[in-house]
C-alpha cells in the first residue's frame, strides 16, 4: 500500500501501559476489586501485553472505560490526571525527577504565554517516531526562544534538553485536558511532587488546615473586596506555596502584586511560573534569587512567610529571631506580616541573653500583634518539628497598643472549628481590640501587656492563664453543682449495693471441683446443625446513611469491641425500610459476635438493632432439647481455645464453627446464667459508684487545675480514714 506524502495524520503515540495494580491505584480500589470487574465485565479492556503472566491494559482505555461504568471511586478528572501522573513516572528512567518537574512546568508556562495554543501538532505520517519528536521539540524551541527571549520562564529548561523530551509535551496536553487549564494542571503536577520522588521540594510543605489558617488570618478576600490593590510578599519562598494559596483565595488577581525571594534559583523560576499561571500579570511580579527581598516593585501589603528549616543541632534563636526582625522592617503603616517559624525562637522560654534582647526588643516595638504556638505535626515531612506562629502589624488600632494576644493550641487538633475561632480571635483583636468589644475574649489564650512580657524578660510567650472564655463559660460555672450531683449519685449507687448485699449476702459462686468424667465436648458447628443455635448474617450498611438521631442501634465490630460507643451510629426506620428491604433487626437476648479484628461478643438485651457486617448474630432456640442461653453461649465462646490471630495472618486461626466448647447438662446451664446473670448485676452496680467517683473527682481537678475551685476542710471522720 502506498501512502500519499501529503498525508497528515498524526504518528500514533505508544500506549501507556498499566498493570492490575496501577489500575487499582488510580481508581481507588483495592488490588482484588480490579480482578473482579475483569471477570464480571465483558468489556473490561482486553489486556495488551502479558509481561511474565503479568498482564498489562492499555492506561487511556481503562480510564475511558472506568469513566463509562462509573465503577472506583475517582472522578473522571483525577482518573485522567492519574493516567497522565503514570506517564510521567513511566520517564523517570531517562529524565531525574527535577528535570520532569521543571520542564512540564516551562511547557504549561510557554502554553500559557502563548495564548492556550497547543504544544503539540500533526505530523507527517511518513516520519518515523524520532523523525516526529525531533520536528516537535524544534517548534517547542523555536516557540520558547520567540516568546521568552530574556528567559524570564522557560527557555533554559528547555534548551537543557534534546528531542528525547518530546513525550513530555504530550503528556502537558494531557495535563491540560485532565485539569482543563495550564494553571490547574501545574498545580496537580506540584501537589504530587513527593510522588515523583521530590521529597526535598514538598519537605517544606505546610498541612491544608495551618495553609487555610494562614489564609484567612490575612483577609486578603475582604481587603481586594474594600478595592484595595495589594501587593503579596514573601522573603523566603521556596516554591512559592503559602502565596499561591493567597491567590487561590483572591477572586480578582488583576489588583494584585507579588513579590518573592529564594536563594536557589530553580525554586525561584518554580515560583515565578506559578505566579504567572496562577493569573498575576507578567509586569505584576517579581521573583528573585537571593537571600534578601528587595523591594523593587512596590512595597509589601500583606507578607506570609515560613523561615527556612534547619536541624536541631544547627538551629539558631537568635538567627530566626533576626530573620523576624528584617520582616518587621519591611512592613509599612497598616501592614500585616505572618511568620512561621520553629517554636524555640518565638514562644519557648530563652535562655541566651543575645536571643532574649533581641525579642523583647521586637516586642517593645508594638509590632508583634500575636504569637500563637502551633501544634505538631502541621508541617507533615516534619513531624517532630514544634512549630510556632508570629502575627506582626505595624501600628496597630489603639486598643489593642501596648498589648499582644498570647494563644496556644499546641493540645488542640488543627480542624476546621479549631481555626476559625482561633481566626476570628486574631482578626477581632487586629481590627477592634478586645476592649471595645461587646465581652468578646479570646478562646484560645489571653491578651497580655507588652511592658509584663518584658519584666519576665526571656520568659515564654503562652497565655499566663487558660482564656477566660474557658474560666467563665456555663460549664464552668456549673462545675459546682455538677460535683454535687455526682456525690449524691455515688451516695445512693453505695446505698443500692449495700441493700443489695443485705437482702443477697455475699457473692458466693457455689464452685466445687467436678468429680469424675468430663462433660462431652461439641462445636458451633453442631449446636447450629442440631437447631439449638442459628446464625444470622450480618448487613452492608451505607455509611451515608448513618446518623446519630436514628431509630435503630447500629452494632457492628467497632461496637463490639469497645472501640465506639453504643448508640453513636443510628439508622433510621424509614430508611431500613425504603433502602435494606431484607434486613433483619435482632431479638432481645440476641449474641452479635465479630472476628475481625479478633473475636468478639455482645448481648443485645434490648434488640431492635441492625448488625452490619462482618458482625454477625447468633440466636438461641429456648425450645431445643437441650437449650443454652445467651449469656452461657457467649461466656463458653469467650473461653474457647484457639480463638486468637497470629499478627502475620490474614485470617483466624479456626472458623467459629469449629469453637469447641463443653456440652452442659439443663441444670448446670440453668446454674451458670443464673451465676452470670448475679456476676453482671453486681458489676452494674460497682460500676455505677465507680463512674460516679470518677466523674466527681475529675470535675474537682478541672476546677482546682484552671483555678476557679477551691476546697475546704474535710469532715473529721474523713480526716482519720486519711491517716
């Protein structure tokens, strides 16, 4: 067959080609789920390759098939930039990981500066795959060198290297297909850093909770909605990761400036794409490589910064504290700056008499607005690492002159509740002062007066009390009254067992050693053969449908053992009803056991519950010839042997079927419940003296602990048990 030379059509890219597990990974399953969508489904891509039985699909069909059936639990958009993220990984063996980084992010800029036009064109059908990717990266070159001729963006990167690179132009589209823009596919590219093995450039990255505390703690959004033209700062940038989130947070970048520094020159480029692509215009930033921001462009609005990590061992207060120092000079009247930096510079006490001058100094300048000490684990690459937040305004609003809020969530979980109200305290207290406001008070710390910080000189900068808002909330106050009420409680728990061991006597079991032979051994499995016994499934509950204001009790594993409390998930009735036609509720007296993670037992007294698998539900036949109880069933289960799971195993030892367990006669299971059902009795009411106790003496160390109980003298009885 002859081919016409005029002929166009593009050279067909090889396949990329993904195994089962791949497949797995990308579409959010586990390895088993994909065998079985092979097996069930006919359409299921055929495979392409079988590489030592291994066999291997084409990536772009799976994806395309994925999306079609709707099966994982990926959306299109992440299953296709999963595919494209394979690709790039694929490369690894002829491009370093830097190289992979830097040149997609010069090919989605050189996309961007040229207008959205593709990077990639037809080519001749008569040219060979070298011929085509060598015709390809020539008109990337010529293009670069066209529109980035002072090499601001891009042209080193791609100069740096030959036709070999031409994939990775392809593989940009697909970015760009998958992300529907330049910008959000640069970002997908940066967000799975780590997984190209550039751990070095994500190590600085900050969890999503401290990036969205930081955020908000600007109020960059109502600041461009006043019409304000901000310029953006940051003297130590690294990637440029805390100002992108700004700029993710501004509606209207047209009014925004940025600038930043970074003594390495390839994380400076990173930076300076990302700004570009994240809508700020070109003569509106101004990237530079050095370890000093120079203000050339404008001078600083709005300064988020994290100061550059170093070990323990070489880590320097009095460094960190000049580093904060050079910030606060570059801020203007009205000007706010966020400093994120390690612990023992800006809220641990000093010791170093340099380092403790030159804070006190920074705080007598009525710059710093609040210190905030941070808990760990906020920077994840970081675990060990104590960090610490530093808000600086120059002249602040008078109210709040002289003062700093001092607040500590070091304890707390980083959540979304947690950083909004710990927000609101910074910004009530930057915009109006805690003074002029309607007894408003910081929920996490205290406002303290700069001249007291400095006569404790070097001292720690954390709330020298817990908030008032703690102290005096309803709870609080309260704490009296609920201290009374548990005593009274425990008084008439200790009353009940007493009368209880009046009417009963003591607790005799009636245990005497058996005399000859052994009671005959069975099984599970026989007692469910024999009828006196039967095995109930358990169900697949939807966790969406899950609430804790159902009208029925949920028991499933985590219920069993302990791990959740009973009642916290509920299901409701006309749910069960529209959505699980086939479930059954248990009887009263029902055994729901699980094996996993290791067994379980419960006795549902009340019944009326859903179990949901893998619990399961044993039920007692009371009219079998020889009939167990529950509460005996579940005591001889608990103590069967061979129950226990190797760590290494995937699966119990034995089914429970195969439980072996002593075949009782009538009267000594009628003995046994009632001794258990004595043993359960008395252990309720224990333990209701014990919770009670419990909750007095907790709610007497709160109230001693933040100072707002005191006691007095104990009755003279209570004196002479003491000693």
């Amino acid at each position: 067959m002859v081919t016409d030379a005029s002929d166009t059509t593009p050279t067909s890219p090889v396949p990329l080609l993904v195994s089962m597990s791949e497949i797995a990974a990308f579409a959010r399953v586990k390895r088993p789920v994909v065998s079985t969508w092979r097996r069930r489904h006919p359409d299921f891509p055929a495979a392409s390759s079988e590489n030592s039985a291994r066999p291997l699909f084409d990536g772009a069909q799976v994806a395309e098939w994925l999306i079609g059936s709707g099966l994982g639990n990926a959306n299109p958009t992440e299953l296709r930039s999963e595919l494209a993220l394979f690709g790039i990984i694929a490369l690894r063996e002829r491009f370093t990981p830097w190289q992979l980084v830097e040149t997609l992010g010069s090919l989605l800029c050189l996309r961007r500066l040229d207008r959205g036009r593709p990077l990639t064109s037809a080519t001749s059908g008569l040219l060979s795959d070298a011929e085509a990717d060598e015709t390809l990266w020539s008109a990337v070159l010529r293009r670069a060198e066209r529109i980035d001729a002072e090499d601001d963006f891009v042209l080193r990167e791609l100069r740096s290297l030959d036709a070999t690179a031409a994939p990775l132009a392809r593989l940009a589209e697909d970015l760009v297909e998958a992300a529907y823009d330049e910008r959000g596919a640069y970002e997908w590219l940066l967000a799975a850093r780590s997984r190209l093995g550039l751990d070095s450039l994500a190590a600085d990255a900050v969890a999503p909770e401290l990036r969205r505390l930081l955020t908000q703690l600007t109020d960059l959004r109502v600041r461009l909605e006043h019409g304000e033209s901000l310029t953006l700062a940051d003297p130590h940038a690294r990637a440029g990761d805390l100002l992108v989130a700004l700029l993710d947070d501004a509606e209207n970048r047209e009014t925004v400036k940025a600038l930043a520094a970074d003594p390495d020159e390839r994380l400076a480029r990173i930076t300076r794409r990302r700004f570009l692509l994240a809508g700020v215009a070109e003569l509106d930033l101004d990237v530079q490589t050095g370890p000093d921001l120079e203000e050339r462009l404008a001078d600083p609005d709005l300064i988020v910064t994290q100061l550059p990590y170093r070990p323990g061992e070489d880590r320097s207060v009095v460094a960190a504290l000049a580093q904060v120092e050079r910030i606060a000079d570059l801020l203007r009247p009205g000007c706010t700056a966020l400093v994120l930096g390690p612990a023992a510079a800006l809220v641990d006490e000093l010791k170093d008499t340099e380092a403790s001058q030159l804070r006190s100094t920074l705080l007598r300048g009525n710059v710093v607005e609040s210190v905030i000490a941070l808990p760990g684990g906020v920077l994840p690459f970081r675990p060990g690492y104590r960090p610490a937040l530093w808000t600086l305004t120059r002249d602040p609003v008078p109210a709040a002159e002289g003062k700093v809020l001092l607040a500590d969530i070091s304890s707390e979980q980083l959540t979304a509740d947690v950083r909004v109200r710990l927000a609101e305290d910074v910004l009530l207290f930057r915009t109006e002062g805690f003074e002029a406001l309607d007894g408003h008070e910081p929920r996490y710390g205290r406002v303290v007066p700069v001249a007291v910080l400095d006569r404790a000189f070097g001292g720690p900068l954390t709330p020298p009390a817990p908030p008032a808002a703690a102290i005096w909330s309803d709870t609080v106050k309260e704490r009296p009254a609920l201290i009374a009420e548990a005593e009274a409680r425990l008084e008439r728990a200790t009353a009940d067992t007493l009368t209880y061991d009046n009417e009963q006597g003591p607790y005799r079991g009636g245990v005497l050693r058996r005399d000859g032979l052994l009671p005959p051994r069975t099984t599970l499995g026989k007692l469910t053969a024999g009828r006196r016994v039967t095995r109930l499934p358990g169900h697949r509950i939807d966790d969406r449908h899950l609430t804790a204001e159902g009208h029925h009790t949920v028991l499933g594993p985590e219920e069993i053992m302990g791990e959740r409390p009973l009642g916290e998930r509920r299901v409701d009735r006309l749910v069960l009803a529209t959505e699980y036609d086939r479930v059954a509720l248990t009887e009263p007296d029902d055994i729901v056991y699980t094996l996993t993670p290791r067994l379980g037992l419960y006795i549902d007294y009340d019944g009326f519950s859903v179990v949901a698998f893998p619990a399961r539900v044993l039920r007692v036949n009371p009219d079998a010839t020889r009939p167990l109880t529950p509460r005996v069933l579940a005591a001889l289960l608990g103590a069967a042997r061979g129950t226990a799971r190797s760590p290494s195993a995937v699966r119990p030892a034995r089914r429970i079927e195969d439980y072996q367990l002593p075949d009782l006669d009538p009267g000594e299971v009628r003995r046994f419940d009632a001794l258990l059902a004595e043993t359960e009795h008395r252990e309720r009411l224990l333990r209701a003296q014990s919770d009670t106790l419990a909750e007095a003496r907790n709610l007497t160390i709160a109230g001693l602990a933040d100072g707002t109980l005191t006691l007095t003298d104990p009755p003279p009885t209570r004196r002479a048990n003491r000693t």
